[in-house]
C-alpha cells in the first residue's frame, strides 16, 4: 500500500520537489500556459497523515494524498514498486515469525543499542552474497559497515570528513537529491562532464587544479571529496569504465580526496560480458576494488556505498560501507556511530537472517528477471516509435532507468507540457549543477508493474512525437 508517508519521503526526492527553484520553474509553467491546477480533492489533502503530523503542507506535499496516482503517470519514481514489496512483506514475515520464535537472547540484543559496525550476522551474510552471488570476488566482512540507507550514509561521509568551504565534485548529471541539496550546502559544488566512459579525468584533473584545497590533517585527512555513482549511473545509466577507475584512484591518492562511490544500483545487473542471463550476470568491477590495498601506493581513499533500497525495500533504511581500514578507525569515533551504536539493528538482524535461509538471493534473482524484461520492453517501444524522429536512448546492462535524449533544440519540459503534466518524468536539468541536459528525460522502470509501465512509456512516446513534429 502506498501510504502518504511514504510518499512524503520517497517523493519529496522527486523532480518537482527536488528544489525550490525547480518547484518555482514548474508552477510558472504551469500559469503561463493555464494548464489547470491538479486534480486534488480537499478530502485527500485533510486526510494526510503529514498534516496530523504538523508538517508545513504546500502545494506540492498535497500531491502525496493518492489522489494523485489515479490521474498522473509517475515513471519519475526511483523505488521498487507494490508488486516487489508484496514479496519482501512475505520474506519480511516469514524471517520475523522465525528470529522472535527461535531466537530468545537474541530477541532482546536486536532490540538494544548495538556494537558500531552494525549486526554481525547480517555483516558475515552480506560479505557471503557480494562475494559469491554479486561481485565474484572478495568482499572482506572487515570492511562492512551497516548503515541507514546510501543517502543518510553518504551524508554523513560529507558532515564527517569536510570543513565548510570544502569541494565536492559530482558527475554532470548526478544523482537529482544531492544536487540541490550540496547547492545549499556549505560545500563548493563542482560538476565533471560525462562521456560515454563516465566522469571525464581530464576535466577533472583541471578542476582540481583549479580548486584550492586545504592541507589534511590528522582530524580532516581529506581534502576534497568526488561523490559519483559508477555503475548503472543514475540518471545516464552509463558505466564508467575500468581505464578511468583507475585513473580516478591514482588522483585520489595524489590529491588525498575521498572518494564516494555510491554503488546502489550493482546489484540490479541484466547483463554482462559473461552472460546474457540477469541470474547469474555480474556486475562491472566497483570502484572499491580498484583501491587495492596490496598496492604500494595505498592508502585508502575509496568507500563504496551500498543499500538494499533498490532490491528489497527503502522502507527498511537499511545500507552498508565497505571501508578502507584507515577510515573504520575515524568512523567509530564518530558521534553518529559512539553515541547511536551500531545502525539499525532490528532490520538489519532479520535481513541477515533473510540472507542466510536465500530468501534474498532468491528475491534479487527475481527482480533482475523482471526488471530485465521490463526495462528491454521500454526501450523497445521508445525506438520504435520515437526511435524515427531522432530520439535517442540506450539499453542500459542493469539499472532502473532509461535516459532519453530528445533530439535538436526540443526540450523536456515542452513534453511535460504537451502532456498537460499527465506523464511525470525527471528532466535532465534537475540532476546538473551547471542546469544542463535540458533536452533530457530520465525514466524508471522499477515503479509500475509491466502492463502500466508500458502504457505510460507509449503515452510519453505520443507527447514526445508531438512536441518533435510541431
Ligand atoms: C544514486 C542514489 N543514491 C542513493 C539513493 C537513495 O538510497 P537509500 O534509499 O539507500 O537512501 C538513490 C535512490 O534513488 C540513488 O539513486
């Protein structure tokens, strides 16, 4: 069921609340052209559970109320949808009915401040399932880290390991809720173009040399951070390629950075070199293993973070870091982690649990069949229809999303508008700090069962048919 709650806090990331001035931008275009305001009805307004709640309510945190979801295709919604979650809720129950049955003394440590690095028993799992399910190759419990999701996780990262004044560096687009949010920050923005390989290492090897930085310390080991997702880039679906991992780990080392690797959408992998079967692909290298602590230059300059939001559930706030040993040390003493203890134990004991009986392998295995087929059929459909008219769109190897690039001068936000907002979609713009990729649409296919997905990709393809032929 979709409640309002979380719609607030899932959708609260969504493209017209991703910052005021997108919201800003939305509700002029929707005066100038008298599009008629949204179908809300007062009712679904007063019943939100946010306002029972005291929350400031605006236009916008109305659309929470369901009426929404009756009258607007949302593809803009980076979450696993109804039907995935109908099978976590019964892995969810099965894994609580036995750990409360079983278990006795760990009944009551699950509910208890825990040790800093999260439970053991999911930690030892998790390291089991990257290693031989995911990644194939060595993931070492010793850097498993269980935290509240990448987002809480990689926020901490930054409160953690900058001063005010220091640079973060993204990838132009980047991922659409820290955009906005690093722009506010006290924190110097940086975006680095993209190519087809991911971040540009020369553009960014200008930008460093650009970027005052000050000298670590003890306490600030780090000078700068490059926050990038690698694999399955949200919003471009692009991978970066392994030529420049590497490059971006010998700068890392030179101009002591930490680099955030956010590696959330991996595990959704359809495809690979070695297999075209979404059971048993692997997923390209993740930037962490790049960092070889057998090297001699190492030092540890990487952290990868991971999250079970994209193949189980957001609701379960639950993510992990793989740390570099030098950075577990700094971690620990951290507020978060000495004051809070270990992050989630409750989830994070019964999805280790989840993991040892294979109900999650089982699960993700699913998934990725499902997304596989969902995510070819899109794509399928954009070229076929609009595929003619110059629209371009690649089939991504894993992911939850499709990026659509609008051919000559059309712009995302005349499709918005030709669909009178009927179809929601992230436009590029929102995901750039320099406000680029205006020709760009980004969808997700992880939202919508099959049937409603296709139907609202053809009705996207229709707006978008119209606006190119005009
Ligand atoms: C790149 C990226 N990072 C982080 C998140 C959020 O992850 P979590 O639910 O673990 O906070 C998302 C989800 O949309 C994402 O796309």
């Amino acid at each position: 069921m979709i409640t309002s709650c979380y719609c607030y806090t899932k959708l609260r990331s969504c493209f017209l609340l991703s910052s005021r001035r997108s919201v800003l931008s939305n509700l002029v275009l929707y005066q100038n052209r008298r599009i008629p305001p949204r179908k809300f009805s007062s009712r679904a307004v007063v019943k939100s559970p946010i306002l029972k709640m005291g929350t400031p309510v605006n236009d916008y945190e109305c659309m929470f109320g369901k009426e929404i979801f009756k009258t607007v295709t949302m593809l803009q919604i980076g979450a696993p949808g109804a039907d995935s979650l109908r099978d976590v809720a019964a892995i969810m129950k099965e894994v609580t009915v036995e750990h409360f049955s079983t278990f006795a003394q760990r009944n009551e440590e699950i509910l208890q401040y825990q040790n800093a690095r999260g439970d053991p028993g999911l930690i030892e799992e998790l390291s089991k399932f990257l290693t031989n399910d995911i990644y194939r190759e060595p993931v070492d419990s010793d850097d498993l880290y269980i935290n509240n999701g990448a987002s809480a996780g990689v926020w901490d990262l930054l409160m953690r390991y900058l001063l005010p004044g220091d640079t973060v560096f993204v990838e132009d687009p980047s991922y659409k809720a820290i955009v906005p949010r690093l722009q506010e920050s006290e924190f110097n923005l940086v975006g680095v173009p993209m190519d087809e390989e991911g971040m540009r290492m020369d553009r960014l090897e200008e930008k460093l040399a650009q970027t005052k930085m000050r000298t670590p310390s003890e306490r600030f080991p780090f000078t700068a951070v490059v926050y990038l997702v690698p694999v399955f880039h949200n919003p471009t679906t692009k991978n970066m390629s392994a030529e420049r991992q590497r490059r971006l780990v010998d700068l890392a080392r030179k101009y002591d950075l930490l680099v955030i690797s956010d590696d959330v959408y991996n595990l959704l992998c359809y495809r690979s070199p070695e297999s075209n079967d979404p059971e048993t692909a692997r997923p390209p290298k993740r930037l962490f293993a790049f960092d070889d602590k057998k090297d001699p230059a190492y030092k540890g300059n990487v952290v990868s973070s991971g999250t079970f939001s994209k193949f189980l559930g957001p609701g379960l706030r639950l993510g992990w870091y793989e740390f570099p040993p030098r950075m577990q040390k700094w971690h620990r003493s951290h507020y978060v982690f000495d004051s809070g203890a270990g992050k989630n134990p409750y989830s994070g004991a019964l999805v280790g649990l989840a993991l040892k009986k294979g109900l999650v392998q089982q699960h993700v295995k699913n998934t990725r069949v499902m997304y596989a087929e969902r995510i070819k059929a899109c794509h399928d459909i954009i070229l076929s229809t609009v595929g003619k008219l110059g629209v371009k769109c690649h089939l991504p190897d894993g992911g939850a999303f499709l990026w659509i690039e609008l051919p000559g001068s059309t712009t995302s936000s005349q499709v918005l508008e030709a669909s009178k907002a009927s179809v929601r979609f992230l436009p590029g713009h929102l995901a750039s700090p320099t406000g680029s990729f205006k020709n760009c649409i980004r969808i997700c296919i992880t939202w919508y069962e099959t049937k409603e997905l296709l139907a609202g990709v053809k009705d996207l393809c229709g707006y978008i048919e119209q606006v190119v032929r005009k």
